[in-house]
C-alpha cells in the first residue's frame, strides 16, 4: 500500500517520478504529491488520482533534479489534499514521503503536541517528520543520525525518504516492513516501491533491507545499518522488460493479465517441467526434499486469493503426498499463538511478497523452529528473501489490482510441488506421476482455449451485469475456485457475492434463492459430478438463476443451466487452473459493463503492506 518513487540525478525529475508514480498506483490512488529541489523544497499535492500532478505548471517542473513522490492508500486520515504525501516538519527543514504504517504515532504526537508542534494533517507520516526534526535539534545531530534515533523508536512498518533544505544533492531513505528498491544508473539513482518505475532507466538494482539506511547521491549509494556500520551494496541485474508491464494493446491490465495466462503459465513451467525425460524440477523443493518428505505437517499461510491458492494445494497436497495440511489466514495465525515449531513447513504463498501479514506469519514460525517455503511472484521481495527455500511463480508482474495470472501460477507451482513430494514418498504410483505430468503439459493450451470463449463469456456478463448478489457454488477441488470467483466478482464490480462449497447450500445460503439470484456452479467433470448436478436441480427446483462452468460435451448441465461457459476436460487435480478463467472473464466483462475501473477498484490496493 503507498507508492514511493524518487530521483536524483541529472535529468529532470517531475517527469520521472511523475511516469514512475503511475506506474505505481496500484499500490494506492486516493492522493498523490510530489517535492522537488529548487533553490528550495517545492510540494504539490492533491486528492484523487496521480493524474491531477499534471496541473503543476511552475517552472520547478522542468529544472529540478532531484525530487520524492508518493501515492496514497489511506491508512490514518481521509484522502485530502492535506493528507497527501510529501510531509514538511514544522520549521519546513525536512520533506518527507512514507510507506507504510507508524503505530506508536499517537503517543509520539503528544509529546511533540506538548513541545508545540502544530499538525496539518492527520496522518502518522508528519508525526514522523517532526520526531525526526525533533531529534535532529535537541541533539544538534545530522539528519543520518537524527533519523537513526528516530526509527528506533518507531514501532511499525515504514520505508521513507527524506529530503533536507539545504543539502540539495542527497536523499537519505530508510526501511522496515516495507519494500525500496534502489536503480543504479550513471550519475543517476532512483528510489522506488518497486522495479516498475526504474526498469526503463536501469537494470541494476539493490533491494534495501529492514534496518537499513541509504545515503544516496547522484554519484553515490551509501548503506548502513541503525548502528550506523556500513553495509556492502549488492547489485542485481533486473529480470524484467518494460512490455511486462505495460498494457499492451489491451483496454485494461487486468484483461491483458487474463490473457497473459497461456505465456505466464509456459513460464512457470519452463526449466521445470521436462515432458522428453519426464522430470519435474523444483530446485528449492529438491534441496529440502528430506524436510517435506518427513514433515509432520504442512501449514500454509497466505491472504486473498494467494489464500485461495492455499485451500486447492491442501488438496492437493493431502491427496498427492498424504502429509496434514493446514491453510490459515496469515493475519489469524499471526495473532492467534498456533502450536507450531520444529518438524512443521510453513508454505507461505504470496504475489506480491511484500503482505504484511503474511511476512509477520512467516517470522513468528521461523522463530518458533519451522522451515519456511515462499511460493512468491515477485523477485527479489520480502517474503522471497525471508524464506529458507522457495519456488518463484514467474508470472511476471501483475498490474491490475485483481489477481489473476498469479492465481494460476500459484497453482501451477504449488501442483508440482504436490506431485514431485508425491512421488519421492511413493505415495502416487509412477504412472500417476506420468499422467500428471501429461496433464500439466496441456495446461496453457488449454487455458487458451477457454479465452478463445470470451466473446460468450461477454455475453453471459451483459445478462448479470445489473445483479444485486451472485453465490458460487463449487465442490472438491472447485470449492477454491467458488471462493475466488466470488472475491473477483465482488473486488471488480461491487456486487455482493459469495462462495460456498456447493453442500453447503443446504445449511443457510439457500434461503436466499430467488428468481432473482444467480448462483453460478463450478461444475466440470469430476468425482462429484452427480451431486453437483443434484444442487443445480435444487437452485432450479427454487427458480434460481443458474450459470456454470462445465466440461466440453457436458450436455446434461447445459440442458439444466440458464447459462454456460465450457472449457476443456482436465484432471480433477488441475481443474482450477482451468475452471477459474471464466470467472476472470465474468468478473471482468461485469465491471467493465457497470462503468467502473476494473484495473483500480475502489479502496483497494495491490500490496497490502499494512496489517
Ligand atoms: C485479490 C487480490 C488479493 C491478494 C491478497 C494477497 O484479487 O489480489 O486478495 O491476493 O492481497 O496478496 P499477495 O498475494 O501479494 O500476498
């Protein structure tokens, strides 16, 4: 949540961290603002999208080369022009931008209440200015130092950067919790939340870690840790184009995300999967193979729709490998004192790497002795440094808020793990093995197929585009994928909607059923075909809408259906991966239908880097 992006260098930088914070509002569009270093600090700031910073039109914009920008997700205050980021400190000395959240601001505003300083804003971002303004004239102290003092103060997560009247050619930016990026160019550096606004530019970057500090210069980069000891640089080569990231031709990044399945799926598969030698290789699961092989249990931690990816690996995992699995929302672990420790795996799956409290989930089984696996999109990130193994998804980067092609390569991982585990513990027989393997192979072919439908698709969301609440019902390995198109449906198009293991029904959620409800069944062929054909009749039986989701050549459910979107047949143990692309679609032709922005819906964000 919060977008940062900063530069100092030679070129302009209005129009760097302009582009960069676009690219970046998907972490939060309420507010943006930008400070730039003229003869002195320059802000301006403003409610709604980054968009509105086009209206600066002083002549700062085009001369100053060095500048902090920010784009906001509202954690502590409304979404206001005054709430905007960059934050100035009462004698206007600092300018700040921040990510992230300062949980002890309340105690640390009334002191400095008590001190005099006045707030224009709400927000926990201008008490940490002051604080550090603070320190920095009791002490008589730097600003390095002053910041230093700070932020060992601080309880929270933060990345800020700093920018101090009178030293115009140097940022100083500081982590914990959340994510900065450095790029390294020529007599040129650039800050951001990540790669997405500093790919264009450079390909060498350094991932910041927490309880760092950067000293940063256009010729200079200077890392230290709070107890002030300097730390070697390390410089990565970015892996990463600049089409990843841009629309491509598509009306949406979500679309364009949608139909990037096929080509992210292949890329998840590559190097891995080897249908000539028919291997499976998973190099951060071969190295641990004794670890997973002898787990007691397997316990998966995530939020959202990576929370969903969790549910189907529990499937997956306890059918392939017979090993206990447990999927918990990482922000209920976090907190509840689950008994877990040596002997345990922790899969932690996650897009954006960054999640709060997955991260948190993650340190507290750590400590308490369990071995951690990511299962994480993003290179480089938080939840991939902090693991002991893992498994990068390589779906490349998700723009859209909703996630889509980072489901399925969620899913494509976490089946591989299950069936290479499987396979080592003998608990899936070699021709099982074979089969599976012939199975994933055919997986983006067939995902192509399914987005060859869109256009029916489309015409089945024009139907449903004006419904008050959906309901999906799904059985088996299709429970998850009910669940997760009842979250798309609903984060894109506003309409209540809600996911049932289609038994379920029976126990509540048909009383709400009417000729006005449409219940949308997840209902390929699988060991539960016939009864979910039996909840269909009972949907129609109460004059229920029904839509579903069936194999090719399923002439049964078709007859009984309203509607129908088809896919291919495919083994029940990978039939998420393929079931879940109609729903995308939906929820996709639904939103655009109802006008609203599918790519940034409303109080969302993409990382969610707060608890
Ligand atoms: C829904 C969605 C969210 C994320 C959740 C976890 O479309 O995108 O529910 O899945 O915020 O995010 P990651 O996977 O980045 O940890």
């Amino acid at each position: 949540m919060c977008g940062i992006v900063a530069y100092i260098g030679k070129q302009a930088a209005y129009p760097v961290i302009l582009k960069g914070l676009k690219r970046l509002e998907y972490r939060g569009y309420d507010s943006s603002g930008i400070a730039l270093f003229g003869e002195t600090v320059n802000t301006f700031k403003k409610k709604g999208r980054v968009a509105e910073l086009e209206a600066w039109d002083e002549e700062i914009i085009s001369t100053a080369t060095v500048g902090i920008g920010h784009t906001r997700w509202a954690t502590h205050g409304e979404p206001s022009d005054a709430n905007a980021h960059p934050h100035t400190s009462n004698s206007g000395r600092l300018t700040l931008v921040h990510n992230g959240i300062i949980e002890n601001y309340g105690s640390l505003k009334q002191e400095l209440v008590q001190k005099g300083y006045t707030f224009k804003s709400e927000t926990d971002t201008e008490v940490l200015v002051n604080f550090i303004e603070d320190i920095q004239i009791n002490n008589n102290s730097s600003l390095e130092e002053a910041m230093r003092i700070a932020l060992k103060r601080v309880v929270g997560a933060y990345v800020i950067i700093v920018m101090e009247e009178g030293f115009p050619n140097r940022l100083i930016a500081a982590r914990k919790g959340s994510p900065l990026v450095i790029g390294v160019g020529e007599g040129e550096h650039f800050l951001a939340s990540d790669a997405s606004p500093i790919i264009e530019y450079t390909k060498k970057v350094i991932y910041v870690n927490d309880y760092e500090l950067a000293i940063i210069s256009p010729d200079e980069i200077i890392l230290k840790n709070l107890g002030n000891e300097p730390i070697t640089p390390y410089i990565q080569q970015l892996d990463m184009e600049l089409a990843q990231i841009e629309k491509g031709g598509f009306d949406h990044f979500m679309l364009k995300e949608i139909f990037d399945q096929p080509g992210s799926l292949t890329d998840c598969l590559r190097g891995r999967l080897d249908m000539e030698n028919l291997t499976l290789t998973l190099a951060g699961v071969e190295e641990h193979m004794s670890v997973f092989s002898q787990a007691k249990r397997i316990i998966i931690v995530a939020c959202g729709t990576s929370w969903h990816a969790g549910l189907v690996a529990e499937y997956m995992i306890e059918t392939l490998c017979r090993i206990p699995v447990e999927v918990e929302y990482a922000s209920e672990f976090r907190y509840r004192n689950p008994v877990v420790g040596e002997g345990d795996v922790l899969i932690a799956i996650s897009q954006s790497g960054e999640t709060a409290d997955t991260l948190v989930a993650i340190e507290k089984a750590k400590e308490a002795g369990a071995f951690i696996f990511g299962v994480v999109n993003a290179v480089g990130s938080s939840i991939a440094r902090l693991s002991h193994s893992g498994a990068y998804t390589h779906a490349g980067p998700e723009i859209g808020v909703a996630s889509t092609k980072a489901f399925t390569a969620q899913l494509t991982v976490l089946a591989m793990m299950a069936i290479k585990i499987g396979r080592e513990k003998k608990t899936i027989t070699e021709a099982e093995y074979n089969r599976y393997l012939a199975e994933l192979a055919l997986i983006p072919e067939k995902v192509k197929a399914v987005l060859e439908t869109h256009e029916s698709i489309k015409e089945v969301a024009k139907h449903y585009a004006d419904a008050r609440d959906f309901l999906f019902l799904g059985r088996g390995y299709n429970f998850p994928v009910a669940l997760e198109g009842a979250l798309k449906l609903k984060e894109i198009s506003y309409i209540h909607a809600e996911g049932y293991p289609a038994a379920e029904m029976k126990h509540g959620p048909i009383a709400l059923v009417d000729e006005n409800l449409p219940v949308l069944f997840i209902a390929t062929k699988d060991a539960y075909y016939e009864k979910i054909v039996s909840n269909i009749q009972e949907i129609k039986a109460r004059k229920g809408m029904v839509i579903a989701v069936i194999s090719e050549g399923d002439t049964q459910i078709r007859g009984m259906a309203d509607h129908v979107m088809v896919v291919p047949e495919v083994d029940e143990l990978l039939a998420p991966l393929i079931s879940v692309i109609p729903t995308q679609i939906l929820s996709y032709y639904i939103g655009v239908l109802r006008g609203l922005d599918v790519d940034k819906p409303r109080n969302l964000a993409k990382s969610v880097t707060v608890e």
